[in-house]
C-alpha cells in the first residue's frame, strides 16, 4: 500500500473518526508513519497561536460543512466544550457554518444545537 493509497482512504471518511484509526492504517505502511502522524497530531492539537478551543469550533464547523455523521460531529463538539467552548460560542460557530454553506447546513447542525440546551 503506497503514502497515496493512505491518504486517499483516510480523504474518503467524512472526517478522521478518531486518530488511533489513522495511525493503524500508517502503521500497516511504515510505524515510521504512525510516529509522524503521531507528532503531527499533538503539534496541531494543542493551545498555540490559536487556543484549542478554537481549533476545535473550526473542526465542528468543518465537519458540519462536509457532512459527517450525527455521532462524529458530537465528539467533536464534545471536545470543543471540553477545551472550554460556550455555548454561545458553538452557536456563533455554527451561524458562520450557516452563512457560509447555507441553510440546510445549519438545519443539520439541529442536532448540535439541542444538545447545547442543556449547557445553558
């Protein structure tokens, strides 16, 4: 299986479900793969220029805008409240996804916004 094949498997998922999955699949390559990714997972997932929590409301955006699953996109929204993301500021978030992709982007973030209620 060649670097291309990976990522090419990896593009088809709607949203890289969880990193372990993406370092099996480098770890089938080369482990020399999994390490890189590895790395490149924890430099990009920690308070930086941006703080973490907004890395995360642009990954719920994101995930919204390309359409994943129901379950995947409240992992990611779970992640964004754990790194310190109001509500309000999901909410925002999910306002410039609806801006940006359109209504029915918004309607099916509905999900999303339900589960917000009960962190008011």
């Amino acid at each position: 299986m060649s670097l291309f094949d990976i990522f090419s498997i990896m593009s088809g998922k709607s949203f890289c479900e969880e990193p372990i999955e993406a370092l099996e699949i480098a770890d089938s390559v080369n482990p020399k793969l999994r390490e890189a990714l590895k790395e490149l997972h924890s430099f990009i997932w920690r308070d930086g220029a941006l703080p973490l929590k907004y890395k995360h409301l642009i990954a719920l955006a994101l995930s919204i805008c390309r359409g994943v699953e129901e379950k995947q996109a409240h992992k990611v929204l779970r992640r964004a409240i754990d790194s310190g993301a109001t509500p309000d500021e999901v909410i925002e978030t999910l306002l410039v996804v609806a801006w940006v992709e359109g209504i029915p982007a918004f309607v099916a973030s509905r999900s999303i916004l339900e589960a917000l209620k009960g962190k008011e």
